[in-house]
C-alpha cells in the first residue's frame, strides 16, 4: 500500500509537472498574440502579422503538447485516484466536465481556423478567432484552478453517511475566496512565463544579429507585458493568495516559511535557510525580525502561528520540500521583477538593444519563470499534503484500492519513457522554428 | 436525472465514436492501402483540420462520466487500469506521428511517423472494440472469490488476458476470444467508415480503389455481424429482452441493418458523402443496439455476489445532477456552433482547397 501510493504520487507529480510546462505558456502567449494581430488591425504593419504568425506557430506545437499531455491528467483520477473520484466526483467532476465542455471545445475548434483560416476569414475574423482561443485557455485554467481551489478549500458540500461528498452549493465553487486570488496569481505567472520566452527569443535575435528588427520588437514587448505580470504576480495577487494560506491552511504557512517555533512579538521573515526538520530549526538563516508579520498582518508585533501550534499529524508531509519549493517561488519572482525593472529602464532609454549583459540575462532568464510556476505549483500541492481533500480526506484514502504497486511503476516508467521521448521531440522542433525565424513562417500553406 | 445523463453519455460516446472513428479508420487505411506519397497526402488532409476536436469528444465523455457517474467512473477506470494507460499511450502516440511528420521533409522521418499514426490507429480500433467486449460481457465486480467478496462490491482489476482465453471463465481478463472478435468487428466497421470519409472528403486517386475495398469490406463485415449476434448466447443468456419487452428498441438493430445494405451500393452513390452517412448509421445503430441491450446495466457483474452496476447505483447526487443542466445546454449550444462553424469553414473537398499543400 505505501508502495503503491508513492509510485501514485510520483506518476501524479510527473505528468502534471510536465503538462504545466505546456499551457503555462500557451495561456499567456495567447493573450500576446492577441495584442500581436490587435496592433496589426490598427496599424497595418505587416511586422506585427509576421510576429502574430511566428508565435502561432510555436502556440500551436505547445497547444499541441498541452493536449496530449493534458488527457493522461483526466483518466489519471480515474485509473489511479480511484477511491478519491468516487467520493468527491459528483463535486470536482462538475468543473473538470465543464472544462471539457466549455474549453476545450472552444479552442479545439478555432484553432484550426486560427492557423489555416486567415485567408479565408480574413484579418478582422482572424483575430476575433484568436481572441476565442484566448478565452478558452483561459476558461480551461480557470476551471481547474476552481477544482484545485475546491481541495484546498472545500466549499458547498456536505458529506453522506457512506462517505461520499455531495455538491449542495453549486455557486459555491465559484465563489470559493481560494478561487480568485488563486486564478490571478496563476495566469499572472503564466504571462510572466510567456512574456519572458518573448523577450529571451527577442534578445537572442538581437544577440546572434539574426531577425534583428523582430528582436527589438519582441523584445520590447517581452519586458513591457514581463514588468506588468511580474509585479502583479507578487501584488497584488501572490499577497493575497498567501493570506487565503494563512487563514484556511496556518499550518502549511508555518511550513513555507520555516516558522518552527511561534514568536510572540512579532515574526521575522526568512530570506535564506535550510530547514533542520528533526531538530526543529533552520540552520545558516538571514532573517529581518518582524516584516512577516507586517506583511501579513499589517502589524508589526503580529503574533504567527509556528509549527509547534498544531499537531505533528496534520503538519504537511514534507516540510522541508515545501519550504524549498516556496522560497525559489517567491526568490525568483523577486528577480523578476528587478531584472524587468531594468530593462524597462534602459528601454525608456533607448539603451535596452546594446546593453549586452541585459540581453544575455534576458536570454538565459528564459527557463526560470517556469522553474518558478512549477515551484509555485508544489508549493500549493505540497501545502496541502498529507490530504487530498484538505481537513477532509487523505491523501492515502484517495488510491485506488484494486491496482497493484506493480501496475502504477509499470505506467510510471512507462510515461516517463514517452514523456522524455515526447519532450526532446519538442525542443527540437522549437528549435527549428526559431532558428528559421519569423520572415519563413508562412501559415497558409503550413500544415498541422 | 440519471437517465438523462445516461442518454447525455451515451450520445457523446456516439458522437465520439463516429468522428474519431473515422480518424482511427482513415489511420488504418494509410497503413494499409496508401502507397504513395500524393495518397498519404489526401489521407491526412482528410482529418487534418478536425482530429482534433474529434478528440475532445473523448474528453468530454470522460468529464460527463466523472462527475453524472462517478462511482462507475471509478470503478471502470481501475478496473480497466492496463488498457487505458495503453489506449492514452496509443492516442499520444497517434497524435505525434500526425504532428510531427510533416515537420522535417526527411524520408525516414516521414516512414516512421507514417508507421506510429497506422500502427497506433488500428490499435485504437481493436482496444475499442475490445473494450466494448468488456463491458458487454461484465467482470467479477467486487473481486469475488469462492462467494466472498475481497473488495468493495463495485471495484475491480482485471489483467490483460487469462491462460484459458475464455469469456466464460471465473478470472476474467481484458482480452479473451469474445472480446477479440468484437475488436475485429471494430476494426472492419472502422476502416469502412474511414474509407467512406476519404471518399467523401478528398477527390484522390485512391477513391475507386476505396469504394471497392468498402464493397468487399461490407461482406466481412455482414458475417462478422452475424456471427456476432450468434455468440451474444455465451455472454447473455436472453439478448433479446429488452428489444422484446420495448419492440421500439428494434429501431437501433433496423438502423444498423440500413447502414449494412446502403454501403453495398458503395460504387453506384451519385454523391461522395451517402457512403459516411450509412457507416454512419451503421456505427451509431450498433453501438446503441450493444448499450441498449444490457440497459439498465452499464457494467453487468458475472458472479451473483455483487448486484450489477447500472445508471441508479452509480450516478453522483440529485442536486448535483440538476446543477448540472444549468451550464450543460448552453455548452451544447455553443458546441454546435463550433462545429457548424469549423464545418463549414472546411467544407467541401479538402484537396480542392488546397490543405496541407507543401
């Protein structure tokens, strides 16, 4: 049993870690694209429609992945969570059936008009077509978020005698606080993702003085909608998620940030540390004393809740992990935001295309963002550990109790081996559309 | 409500089941009967701009399955553990080689991707006919064993195959003699309807020698019927009971036999499309016909331990169900549209618009 649920949540974690890379970028390139083929309609510049084709095309291989790699998500809570969707899938089936319904119907058929359309739609019709491909991927992110945000903070339910949770609140899981701070956070950290894979492109032009002028223009437009995005991943969305963590989940709060022991007079916030989980410490810490409270409380003496407050049953599975994976979250945002900040500023001033060592960080910035969504994302799913449903349902409740350790490594190994097979196929095609650059992309005649 | 629902299900699984059923058929043919390159061509032009979206019928089955049925979503999904994992396999895999072969014009590029998108298509075609063999024939729900159950009643895990091979055994497995036979009748009712899709979608050289293939096909195809409705015996001892008790259900068999007899005049149709619209029938009157059959049961149980499962013991909670409808007709609604939409856009034949030209 042990065996079979680690080899459960190593298959989960696997294959949603990889998926996430997928429509993390799709979700904010689309709103890009949009912007792309808006500022063509209004300036008739043929730059800005060759820059709508280019990220089409590497939208579309993404899109593509996203798909592919997105069905495994859905049979998964059937094939390996068994027991979890038996109890709870009258509630999170309402809004995985919808995403089906609502998004993927939608996306799935504009897309084919998106890319081969646009000669017989013309541009007006084409960019509405990409504006609806637009709003399903952003449906579809919301619509998990809502089933996500429904385990973290179950809502509008109630619980039968045989166990099984049934929906009495269908508003409910729309309205759920988790919900909205949530979804903005999320595809705030999907621009920021997407934005700077633009911007990196961009600088990479400029530097290998390749496509030069479609460098300067994606370049500009990386850090422009880069600095937005950043900022209001931190604030205000990242505030108010991390404020939704402490009034639902002040457990798993203590945990991120490493509070093992509650301090009365005000916390302190912990830049730097390695978390000593048996010795109930954090060794080699830079802390500044009290700005945790005044960032989360707005007071400075604000007493928080450490992890000797609660019971060692219900502290999160793997502290450490999630500690990790939430300090590079909020480390790397940090450096986000500064590194936009620069760049918007040589851009103001007209220095941004020469300075060589901000264009090379621009380029070498581009693996990052996703490094920090994916932390981001454990950061929420490790936060929730060791329940499934949280306060309601373990996670060990949730297998599926008829397959064997045997099967689930089986398909564990297995989606590894597709997946690796998968991604170096990727890279390769992305490659090959980069390096051929923006003036060879001509959609009418590409094939799917 | 559950009924509804249940008619909801099943309607998309027929829907799903004729439009990528002819994705898996064109697949078969490509594997099969394409042998140059302009051939292949027509073929992937064929389903080029809506496989896709033939696929999110699945999608959508699957999330209707989980939240108007969650205790038979499940329950089946365990249970059929292996041969889902290999039927997501298999659609990953048929959708890269459609992806990505026309990405590098490199010879042994395209014969590997050509082979992945046949190969992994005629699976599909045989897994889903095996699986609707499954479901038809029933598993030992509750893993019972010498009248006691080991399980709670409704869970399940079958192996791939059992030694004896046998439908009737006490250890079931996913494949036995019964279940195959179905999955080779999907597999000729698939390439038929595949063939007809090519015909009526593309003006290739290939087509007389499609309509040909599907006149022969049919043959097969009439016998495999036939023989199919001998053997129905073994599984169910009274296949005929609810046609017998509601004589209105013989309109899915009549459909079914309609479909077979158009397609022999395959080669005579003055328009391309009439042959998809009798496989069509063929399909959908087949399907009901099998799901009609065992109604209400949708996983029959073979030991007499466990009650079946069936629309009413399996469907998720009243008020959840009527929440349900609140979004389910506006999606429809808007479904419709895209479909009409992406329909029209690509209508006509898809070589004369000049699709996928390289």
């Amino acid at each position: 049993m042990e065996e079979m649920l680690f080899y459960d949540r190593m298959q989960f974690a696997f294959t949603i870690t990889f998926h996430y890379l997928f429509p993390q970028l799709t979700m904010g390139l689309s709103l890009i694209i949009v912007y792309f083929k808006w500022k063509y309609l209004k300036t008739q510049d043929e730059q800005y429609n060759h820059a709508t084709h280019f990220w089409m095309k590497i939208f579309a291989l993404n899109f593509a992945m996203g798909v592919v790699t997105g069905i495994p998500m859905e049979f998964q809570f059937g094939t390996n969570w068994a027991k979890f969707s038996e109890l709870t899938g009258g509630i999170i089936g309402q809004t995985l059936a919808m995403e089906g319904m609502f998004s993927f119907f939608l996306e799935s058929s504009f897309l084919g008009l998106f890319l081969f359309g646009e000669k017989l739609l013309g541009h007006k019709w084409h960019f509405v077509t990409g504006l609806l491909i637009m709003i399903g991927s952003w449906a579809s992110g919301f619509l998990i978020i809502a089933t996500h945000s429904w385990m973290q903070n179950p809502v509008g339910y109630e619980i039968l005698e045989n166990g099984k949770f049934v929906l009495n609140n269908f508003q409910a899981l729309f309205l759920n606080p988790w919900l909205w701070p949530s979804y903005l956070h999320n595809q705030a950290a999907s621009l920021v993702t997407s934005s700077f894979v633009v911007a990196g492109i961009g600088a990479f032009y400029i530097l290998s003085k390749k496509n030069v002028s479609f460098g300067k223009l994606f370049l500009k437009t990386g850090v422009i909608f880069g600095l937005i995005s950043s900022i209001i991943v931190a604030v205000p969305t990242g505030d108010l998620a991390a404020k939704n963590v402490v009034k639902y989940q002040p457990v798993t709060f203590a945990a991120m940030e490493g509070i093992f022991h509650t301090e009365k007079k005000g916390s302190e916030i912990v830049l730097i540390g390695q978390p000593d989980v048996k010795d109930k410490k954090l060794d080699n810490k830079i802390a500044v004393p009290n700005i945790l409270s005044f960032l989360t409380y707005g007071n400075w003496d604000q007493e928080i809740q450490g992890l000797d407050q609660f019971e060692e049953d219900l502290h999160p599975t793997n502290i450490s992990g999630l500690y990790y994976a939430y300090h590079i979250m909020v480390g790397l945002g940090t450096v986000f935001i500064g590194l936009m900040v620069i760049s918007l500023f040589q851009l103001i001033r007209g220095k941004l295309f020469e300075t060589k060592w901000l264009l090379w960080s621009l380029m070498f910035m581009m693996p990052f963002p996703y490094i920090a969504n994916t932390t981001g994302w454990y950061t929420a799913e490790l936060g929730r550990q060791p329940w499934l449903v949280y306060n309601l349902m373990r996670t060990a409740a949730g297998a599926s109790p008829t397959v064997s350790s045997g099967n689930t490594l089986f398909t564990l190994l297995g989606f590894i081996g597709l997946y690796l097979l998968l991604g170096m196929l990727f890279l390769l095609l992305v490659g090959k559309i980069i390096n051929k650059g923006p003036h060879h992309v001509e959609l009418s005649t590409e094939k799917i | 409500m559950e009924f509804f629902w249940y008619v909801v299900l099943m309607g998309i699984l027929a829907v799903y089941l004729v439009l990528d059923g002819y994705d898996f058929g064109a697949g078969i043919i490509h594997l099969f009967f394409a042998d140059t390159e302009k051939d292949k061509k027509a073929i992937t032009n064929a389903i080029g701009p809506f496989w896709d979206a033939n696929e999110v019928w699945l999608i959508a089955a699957g999330g209707v399955l989980f939240f108007a049925f969650p205790t038979l979503y499940a329950s089946s999904f365990s249970g059929f553990y292996l041969p889902l994992i290999m039927i997501l396999w298999l659609l990953i895999f048929r959708a890269i080689g459609l992806e990505m072969r026309g990405q590098i014009h490199n010879h042994m590029w395209e014969a590997i991707w050509d082979k992945a998108f046949g190969i992994a298509s005629l699976l599909l075609a045989l897994f889903f006919g095996i699986a609707l063999g499954n479901i038809v024939r029933g598993v030992n729900l509750g893993m019972v064993q010498n009248g006691v159950s080991t399980q709670e009643a409704h869970y399940f895990f079958l192996p791939l195959w059992n030694p004896t091979f046998s439908p009737q055994a006490n250890e079931l497995g996913i494949i036995d003699w019964f279940t195959l036979f179905l999955g080779v009748v999907s597999v000729v009712a698939l390439t038929i309807h595949g063939a007809n899709w090519i015909i009526y979608k593309t003006n290739s050289a290939l087509n007389p020698k499609l309509k040909n293939l599907v006149f022969r096909l049919n043959f097969v195809l009439l016998v495999l019927v036939f023989i199919s409705l001998g053997i129905w015996h073994f599984i169910e001892p009274k296949p005929f009971h609810n046609f017998v008790e509601n004589p209105i259900l013989w309109f899915f068999p009549l459909m079914t036999f309609v479909g077979i007899a158009g397609l022999f005049k395959v080669r005579s149709f003055k328009k391309d499309g009439h042959g998809f619209i009798f496989s069509t029938l063929f399909l959908v009157g087949g399907f009901a016909s099998t799901a009609v059959s065992i109604f209400p049961n949708v996983l029959p149980s073979t030991n007499k331990v466990n009650p079946s499962l069936t629309i009413y013991n399996t469907a998720a909670h009243e008020y959840g169900l009527n929440a349900g409808l609140s979004w389910f007709f506006i999606a429809l609604f808007l479904v419709i549209i895209y479909f009409i939409i992406q329909y029209r856009v690509f209508s006509g034949k898809m070589d004369d618009i000049g699709y996928g030209e390289h």
